[in-house]
C-alpha cells in the first residue's frame, strides 16, 4: 500500500507542474543531490536509490532502486543484475536485460490520441472544479457583506420571499424578461450601448442583493428547524454554503441556482416597489 500510495502522489505532483526539489541518498557507495533530475542518469552498479524522478532524459540502471523509478520523456534501461521497485515510464521505452528483476513495469503514451483527449478532458474537469470553487467561495463572501451592510433592511424582501416563494419567482421571471427586452432595444443604437451597460450591471446588482436575501431564508430555515436563533449575517453564511453545495451538482445545479437566482430578482423588485408606492 505504501508504493501506491507514493505513484498516486507522483502523479499529483506531475499533473498539478509542482515538481520540487527534494533530499535522496544512496545506500551503497554514491549519492544523488536531488529526486528530480533533468539529465541523463546512471545509477551505477552497487549503488542504490529509494526514489528517482527524471524529466526529459534516459535513465540507465546497473544498481538498485528500492522504491519508485518515474520518468517522463525518456527511455529506462535496466542493466544485468539491477533491481528496481515499480517503475513508471512516461511517453518512453523500458528495456530489461535479462538477470533483471522489476516489481512491476508500467508504460503511458500521453501522446496518443486516447491519453490525450482523457488528459485533456481531467484537466478540464479540474479547472472548471476550481473555477466553481472560487465562484463559490466569492459568493459566499459577497452574501454575508450584503446582508451584513443590509441589516434591517433584508426584513421587507424576506417577509415577500416567505408569504410566496412562487410568485416571487414569477415577479423574477417577468422582471428579467423586461431588463432582457429593454437591454436589447438600447443595444440597436450606439448612444443606447452605454445606457443597456448600466442597466446589466443594476440587474446584477439586484441579482447579487436577491441571492444574499435567498441565502438568509435558507439560513434562516435550516435553523429553524435545528430549532436554533442566529444572527441575520450568520442565516446568510449558512445559506450561502447551501447554495454553493448546490451549484457543484452537475446540470442539475445550474437550473437550481437559476432558479434561486429568479426567486431572489424577484423578491428585492417587489420590496423595491412596495417602497415607491409607500413615497
């Protein structure tokens, strides 16, 4: 277990480019300064090494490597008598004299179109999970700093959200088409550019501000039903994570945050005009 645990960490450190220079002693008559080599390599008869990473270069063993042989852009030649733990062969040949022993030999070829087109879709895959992350992590911040600025007044958009979360979400629906509609009249003329600009951008605003009301009703009911009293800011950290955890479900997610996104435009358009028939 403990040899597959350090591929697995290997392979981490290739994929995520954060190769670092780290201590490696023989136990027999040489030494090597550094893990990560990045020329030809020899490891001499009689000499051996736990772990060996090489970038780019071959590899020729006549001694001993007790552990992990990892090469990347490069051939292994494994010499009469020579040991080796598991090695692991990056786009590169393995050649084993015989009078040889390997625990396990392993070849990739990351430039055929399969490992190529698997790679690229995990790197993907990876960037898209830290871009939603992030995402995440911005909304969660911006949620509780709204409703924090906010205080009392998240009291009316609230008290709308909760009466009916369904025609809030209508009032949402009906106020994007309009802002969607108005933005695309402006948007024919060049003096109306600038205009529709700022008109997204107040419905962002309102968007942002609607989910920070969203995510204090999801607070507030997880703790009413945990049967616990917080602090209005507190509701909204913990709805916000609510929605994040949401957001990550695949497709799904996004019609959810959608959605709540609705749910929220709608709810600070209605407190928005109770307040100007109100003057």
């Amino acid at each position: 277990m403990k040899r597959y645990a350090r591929i697995t960490l290997v392979f981490f450190i290739l994929m995520m480019v954060t190769l670092s220079m780290l201590p490696m002693s023989f136990a027999g008559e040489r030494r090597l300064d550094n893990v990560v080599r990045k020329e030809t390599t020899t490891i001499p008869k009689g000499a051996t090494v736990e772990d060996l990473l090489v970038l780019e270069h071959d590899v020729n063993v006549l001694g001993n490597v007790s552990e992990i042989l990892v090469v990347m852009d490069g051939n292994v030649h494994i010499g009469p008598a020579a040991h080796t733990g598991i090695v692991v062969d990056l786009n590169g040949t393995v050649t084993q004299d015989s009078g040889s022993t390997a625990e396990g030999i392993y070849r990739l070829s990351l430039h055929s179109p399969f490992w190529g087109g698997t790679l690229f879709g995990i790197t993907g895959m990876l960037l898209l999970w830290a871009m939603m992350l992030a995402l995440g992590l911005v909304f969660m911040f911006i949620s509780v700093l709204l409703t924090f600025v906010a205080g009392r007044h998240m009291t009316t958009p609230l008290a709308i959200l909760k009466s009916s979360v369904r025609r809030t979400g209508i009032i949402g629906l009906l106020t994007t088409a309009v802002v969607c509609s108005m933005c695309a009249l402006l948007a024919i003329t060049e003096v109306g550019i600038p205009l529709a600009g700022i008109v997204l951008l107040l419905y962002a605003f309102v968007g942002l501000l609607g989910l920070a009301v969203v995510s204090t009703w999801l607070g507030d009911l997880a703790c009413t039903y945990a049967k616990v009293r917080k602090p209005m800011w507190l509701n909204a950290l913990v709805g916000a994570g609510a929605c994040v955890a949401l957001m990550n479900i695949p497709i799904v997610g996004i019609l959810l945050m959608v959605v709540l996104w609705m749910v929220g435009i709608g709810a600070v358009t209605a407190s928005m005009y109770r307040m100007m028939k109100r003057r």
